[in-house]
C-alpha cells in the first residue's frame, strides 16, 4: 500500500489507541504488532501491557529515504495534538 502514497508522504505513524479508556496495562495480554505485508513476519512487537498507565503508544514510524521506506519503533512522533483528539472522540463514541 505504501506505493500508493502520494510522494509529499515522507512520514507514517502506525498508533494504538485505548478504545475504553482503560490503561494498556489494565487489558490483560494487550499486544500490538507491525508485519511486512508480503512474508507476514512482524517487524516491531510491542506488548501493551508493559506500557503502565498509558492509553495511547506510537508502535512504529516509517520514513521514506531514497532507499525507500524505513521502519524505526517507538519513534517520538510530533502529533500536533491529535492524540488527544482522538482520544475524545473515543470518549464521546464518535
């Protein structure tokens, strides 16, 4: 899917999100992973359940680079407050 990105893409940020509210931590064998979409292998694993008192996590970021799309995990990612956002909407059941 990523050949279908227009080229101004140079950034995409794969989040996970509490749908409940609850803390990850509080959702027993929460789990979230990035696969490479051809061999189904998991490039980046995260167990949820670790992250103690957090409802959103920033998975992975790929970059694009001349070489092509690079996957870095637990990149610290600019939201411009759309974690929050979306949090609310999940709040409010939109």
């Amino acid at each position: 899917f990523l050949e279908a990105l227009p080229r101004a893409v140079a950034k995409l940020a794969f989040v996970v999100l509490s749908a409940t509210g609850k803390s990850f931590d509080a959702v027993p064998g929460a789990r979230c992973h990035v696969s490479d979409r051809v061999s189904e292998v998991p490039c980046v694993q995260v167990e949820l359940t670790a992250l103690c008192g957090r409802t959103v996590h920033t998975v992975s970021v790929l970059h694009r680079s001349v070489a092509g799309w690079e996957v870095s995990a637990d990149d610290a990612v600019d939201d411009g407050g759309l974690f929050a956002e979306l949090q609310m909407l999940v709040r409010t059941g939109k």
